[in-house]
C-alpha cells in the first residue's frame, strides 16, 4: 500500500508510511494474513530459497551517512533444474535490531521466511532478469539514496537482498533466494563514542635453525626460503605492513620475526637436503620490507611478544614440572625489547602476553606473568560475563596480584577467521564488523568504554585486506575513536565486571590438544644440558650461546601449534646439529701400544676441529689393573687451538709383563666426562736379571775387544818406528826424503 502511494504520489507522512509497511510486515507473521500475502505458503517458499544463491561481492559505503547512495553489488545463480523468468533483484530493509544477539541471530538464519524477512522497497529500484537458465550466474548492481531505505533512529538494520520470479512448475512469483547483511546507521557523531584497540600482529613461523656458518659473521641457515612468499609483494607480510601503516592500530610483534629477516638482509642460506646449506636468494626482498615496517611503525605504539613467541599454555600445562623451562621466559622478554629497539629503532612495550586465542586458567596467567608483563590478553568466550551488567564492560579487568586482564571481544576478533577469499563471504564479514561495532556502543550505559580487537595471529592475506577494510570503515569516528592497546590496559575497569579467573577444567579440549607434549619440553631441556657442558670449553662461547639459546625459545613457539611432526623433527635436528659440534672435539682412537721396560711415555692425541679454541678441559688415563701398570700423573689439563691436535704424553710405569687395558677421557674443569672414553691395551714386557747379566756380558766383551785393537796398532806402529832409526846414513836425498815423509804420514795417522 505504502509503494503504491509512493508510485502515485500521493504518499502519506514518511513516519506514518515506515509505520504502515512494518505493520504489513508483523501482520504477515500471522498464519492466516501469511497465506494471504504471501503465495505460495513459508514453508514452500523456505524450500524455493535454495534455487538461487545470492552474493554480495560490495557494499558502499559501509557505513553510510544522509546524503549518500548505497551501491551493492553481487551475483544470483541459479542452483535449480528449472529456468527462471521474469525475475528481479529487490532490496529488503528490516527494522533496527535491538542487540547484538539478534544481530548474530539473522546472520544465522538462511533462506526467506515470510513475516520475518521485510517488504522490498520502491521496486524502481530493483535490478529486472527477463530469464535466468539452470546453472547460470549474473551480475547485478543495486543503487539506492540512503534516504529511500527510510531509516530513523541510529542503529543497525538488516538488508536483505532477494531474487524473485516464477518458472515453469511455479507459474506465481516467489522468492527464490535472499542474502542477509547489515547497515549501520550513524549518520551524526554519537555523543558518546567508544575506544577501539585493534592489535595487529607480525608473527610468523619459526624458519631459523641453530646451525651457522664457521666465518666471523656465522651466517645463519633457514630450514626453508619460504618466509620470502610473505615479504614479497602480495605476500601476507607484505600486505600486513602495507595496509597496516595507514591504519589507527597497535603493531603486536614476534621480535624473532624482525631477527630472522633481518638475518636474511645481512645474507642467508638455506638447509639443502641433498648437501650443504646452499646460498639464499631473497636479501633485497627482506631489505624492502623491513625498511617498509620501520617507516610504518614510526609514531606508532609497538608490544613486543617474548622472543618466538612462547606457547605459554603448553608451558603452564606440559613445560612448568620440567626443570629450566620456566626460566626461558625472563631472558626471552629480555630479547624482545631488545630485538625491537635494534632493528626497528622504536620503543617496544614488553608489558603484555597472549596465550593462544586468549583462553586462559590460572596457571597460563601465573606463566603469562613470570616474565615481568603485567597484563594478559585474554578474550570475552574465556573471561565470560554473566550478563548481569546488560552491557559489555570495558576490556580492562583487575585478576589480582597486580595483574590485568585485558579481555578482547570474542566476536570482533574471530570476524575474520573463515575464507575470506570469496568477495561475498569478506563483504558479509565486515558489514557484520561494523554492526556489532555500533551495537556495542549503542549499550545504555553513562560510562565511556574501551574495547579490544585481538585477531588471530596470522592472518591469510584475504583475511588482512577484509581486517583493514572493516578498520578504514571506522575512521569516521562517528561512533568509535581509536586508541593503543597500553591505553586499553589503563583504562578504568567496570566494576561490575567479572575478574574471576576461569578454572583449569574450563579450558578448551580442543586447545589442549593441540599443546606442546611434556616429551618436548624434556628434550628440549636434555639440549639445554648439552649445551651447557659444551659452552665451559669454547673459548668464545658466544659463538653457540646465542644461536642456541634463541632455538631453545624456538622450540617452545606457538607456532608449532596443529604441528607436532614438524615441532618434533625441529627439536631432533637441533639436538643432533650440538651433538655434531661436541663430538668435534674428541680424544683421537688410539692403537694398542707395546711397554719395553719398566717405564715408557705412551702419547695420547686430543683433536679440536671448530674453528675456535676449546680449554679448561681435563684428559685422565686410567690403568685397569693398577698392579701391572700405573702412571707417574694420570691426568692433564688441555688446551687445543681451532682446527688443531695437541698430543699429551703420559709416563707409564710396569710392574709386570703382560697386556693391560687403558682408557682415555675427557673432563670439563668441574669434572663432568666430555665426549666418548677411548680404550687401548698397552702390552708390558718386563726384563729379568739374567737378561741384565747377559747384556752387561755382552757390553763387556765389546769393551775389553776394543782395548785389544788398540794395543795392537800401538805395537805395529812402535816396530815401524825403531825400524826407520837403524837405517843407513849415506841413502840418497830422494829417499831421505820419502822417508821424512812417511814418517810424517805415520804420525799423522796415529792421531
């Protein structure tokens, strides 16, 4: 009746023709005005909304004001066996809905029901289809003055867009299919106007392993080149600091992400399966998107999680009964800041932890606040109200031991967790986003409020764009302001609200069993260990203190959450990899060795094949039958350079002939066995008196055989000599001659 005095133009007041259609609308809902109205009867046009499926690929402006035209764009296919004819795209406008459950309500609902779907408007503005065939799509543009939806009081309406028309078996028109979305309505700026966080999170997978290069920078080895599809133009990363550098939010960051790409800035390679690490390809790519971050976190409020990112409920539930783990935390906050402040040169806040989806029981907030944060980020669906208060309260909450909970709301956060791929399921998302936005600060209630977004943390690239697109729709301001997630955590907390930590029972299963294992954390411990005997002995400990030290935190990442072969290979390989380098330096095997005697030095090598010195190391040589065969000093400090062997020689001392085994280990200076035992057999031979006797004998005959020569050739030369003093005077001057000069000969000889 309305429209057609609309068409004529002689339409009543536009209070009284609003008044007039709704009227229509709840009158229909009666079972005998339903049949009247409507044709065919609910129940069979309820089973005609599944012929056609209808999606929203847009809607501008989201949030439109007086003075706008609202365009809505979509397709209609028909799922039906039958072609569809003289059909048309209508616009369906509810009256304001009166809370958010009713919002969550008609998004549920599917298919058109008579009485609580409303009348279209003006059918001028409706989109014609002469024929729509069986299996066929078409676009469709719906453009309508936001004054034609006749809307009066702020709030948030329902839209419904519905295809109508008639086939072949059903020759009346029906409706063949609808979708249902929301428009909020604020067209002034609200008197009182909510504060809005929304966290926006870098974090990513863990992708830096503990094996580094042996030159002076110890370049870094990935398990993967894959985090360069997230830096790279397009990419989720990329996409995160692009839109988000524009947008009022809080930058939520994991500071090994800015470590590990960084890392690649500085150059990289990657662990190759078939060999050595090979040589990563995707500097420039890191260059530009850490350079991109710094400019877009300038003047912006940054927290910094702990190092990697703990699963801090793996840690509360598994790690906390395994000696060490908890002390991860302290140094791993430590790290954050620091991490930060180095590659980002901003100031980060530390003073924050998240657990996996917010959901928390007393011994997550008791591990949350181990480390120094004083806040916990927490979520409504864990922290629920008991809806005494009839409005939602402001995030920040008192938990006690000064500790606060800052609880996001469940519904804003997980907006956008489905396939935001699709245009239509995206659109749908945000326009739901902005309704509970507006609902929640339409609440009655006399005191301002804050509010708190904490998606999940790593959005798919679709799920970016639709998160930024639902942000840009609030920068308007007219019934939110933005604010920093430090200004949340300080906000006045309702004291109405409840701060009843919930118990250990209520946590979620499906959380739990996605958790960390105890079998992790002790593995990751019995590393630690290794590492630390290992550390006592390097020269520069630096070298694997660090690396290590940041895989440990690694290791006990939420990232590795719905992962658990992964997690387990990671924490393998990383205990393999310290093996490797502790059975570099060893005691060298050694071959059995033959004592002669009663005391001999038998050496024994220690090989270092790191690049850098190893001491404060002890080698002790242990006879297994000290009766036999003992040693003056069975142990010696050692000193190795890189790259190197050092012999150590040890006297031995025999007692009596026969083999005794001998075995050489390695201590650290607190007397802890480093590396594996060598074991040889040294043979002794004793040697008897009679032995002696016949050597000394031997020696003997050797010296008097000696003098006898001697004694000899004194005589043959005393002859020759008396022989020359008798010979004649007058022989002639030749021979005188010759034989002054075999004299001489002789004399030399002699001496």
């Amino acid at each position: 009746m309305a429209e057609a005095a609309d068409n004529q133009g002689a339409s009543p007041a536009p209070a009284r023709r609003r008044w007039l259609r709704r009227a229509i609308v709840l009158l229909a809902g009666t079972p005998v005005l339903a049949a009247l109205i409507y044709s065919p009867a609910p129940r069979a046009e309820a089973a005609q909304a599944s012929a056609v499926d209808v999606q929203l690929t847009s809607m501008a402006p989201s949030a439109p004001v007086k003075g706008d035209t609202l365009t809505i764009r979509g397709t209609v296919l028909n799922t039906g066996a039958e072609t569809i004819t003289d059909a048309h795209v209508g616009l369906r406008v509810g009256p304001a809905l009166a809370d958010r459950s009713s919002i969550d309500e008609a998004a549920e609902r599917t298919g058109f029901r008579a009485g609580a779907d409303p009348g279209e408007i003006d059918p001028a503005f409706a989109v014609k289809i002469a024929s729509l065939p069986s299996k066929i799509s078409q676009e469709f543009t719906l453009t309508v003055p936001v004054n034609k939806l006749e809307l009066d009081k702020d709030g948030v309406y329902q839209l419904g867009v519905s295809l109508s028309g008639v086939t072949d078996s059903r020759p009346s028109e029906q409706v063949m299919g609808i979708k249902r979305t929301f428009l909020p309505w604020q067209p002034e700026a609200a008197a009182k106007r909510s504060q809005l966080t929304y966290a926006w999170p870098l974090v990513s997978t863990t992708r830096l392993t503990a094996e580094t290069g042996s030159d002076e920078l110890q370049t870094p080895v990935f398990l993967d080149d894959s985090l360069t599809d997230e830096l790279k133009p397009g990419g989720r990363l990329e996409q995160m600091v692009t839109l988000g550098k524009d947008l009022p939010i809080t930058w939520v960051i994991d500071p090994d992400l800015l470590y590990t790409v960084d890392a690649m800035t500085k150059g990289y390679r990657v662990r190759n399966p078939g060999g050595k690490p090979v040589q990563g390809k995707s500097k420039a790519v890191a260059e530009q998107w850490l350079n991109s971050l710094e400019a877009a976190v300038q003047g912006k409020k940054v927290v910094a999680l702990p190092f990697a990112d703990p699963d801090l409920a793996s840690l509360a539930h598994h790690g906390k009964d395994v000696s060490g783990t908890l002390g991860q935390l302290r140094p791993a906050t430590d790290k954050a800041k620091q991490a930060v402040e180095t590659v980002l040169h901003v100031p980060a806040s530390t003073d924050f932890s998240w657990p996996v989806d917010g959901a928390i029981d007393p011994s997550i907030v008791n591990v949350a606040t181990s480390a120094g944060a004083h806040n916990v980020l927490t979520r409504s669906d864990s922290l629920v109200e008991s809806g005494a208060l009839g409005y939602t309260p402001s995030a920040a909450r008192p938990i006690g031991a000064g500790t606060t909970a800052v609880v996001a709301d469940a519904d804003l956060s997980t907006a956008f967790e489905g396939d935001m791929l699709n245009a239509g399921t995206s659109t749908l998302a945000v326009q739901r986003f902005l309704a509970h936005t507006l609902a929640l600060n339409l609440q009655k209630t006399d005191e301002p409020r804050s509010f708190v977004v904490a998606p999940q943390r790593m959005p798919s690239v679709s799920q970016v764009q639709s998160m930024a697109e639902a942000v840009r729709g609030l920068q308007a301001g007219r019934w939110t302001q933005p604010a920093d997630l430090e200004a949340a955590a300080a906000a006045k907390p309702d004291p109405g609200a409840t701060t009843q930590v919930p118990g250990a029972g209520q946590y979620p299963e499906a959380l739990r069993k996605q958790e960390l294992p105890v079998s992790a954390f002790e593995k990751i411990r019995t590393t630690q260990n290794a590492l630390d005997r290992f550390k006592v002995i390097l020269a520069a400990p630096d070298r694997v203190e660090i690396p290590f030290g940041n895989t440990t935190n690694r290791e006990m990442s939420t990232s590795w959450r719905g992962r658990p072969e992964e997690s387990r290979l990671y924490r393998d390989q990383v205990q393999d990899y310290l093996v490797g380098l502790t059975e570099k330096v060893k005691v060298v095997p050694k071959s059995d060795a033959t004592l002669s005697g009663h005391s001999a030095t038998i050496p024994v090598s220690v090989q270092n094949s790191l690049v850098q010195d190893v001491h404060d190391l002890v080698l002790r040589v242990k006879s297994t039958n000290k009766t036999r065969l003992m040693f003056s000093q069975d142990e010696q400090q050692v000193t190795v350079q890189g790259d190197h062997t050092q012999t150590v020689k040890f006297t031995a001392n025999a007692t009596a002939s026969g083999p005794v085994e001998v075995t050489a280990q390695l201590f650290t200076k607190d007397g802890v066995p480093y590396g594996k035992e060598r074991r040889f057999t040294v043979e002794a031979t004793e040697i008897t008196p009679t032995v002696m006797l016949v050597i000394a004998g031997g020696v003997l005959l050797l010296v008097l055989s000696g003098i006898k020569m001697y004694a000899s050739r004194k005589r043959v030369a005393a002859r020759a000599a008396a022989e020359e003093s008798t010979q004649p005077s007058d022989e002639s001057p030749d021979t005188g001659v010759q034989s002054t000069e075999g004299s001489g000969t002789s004399e030399t000889v002699d001496r």
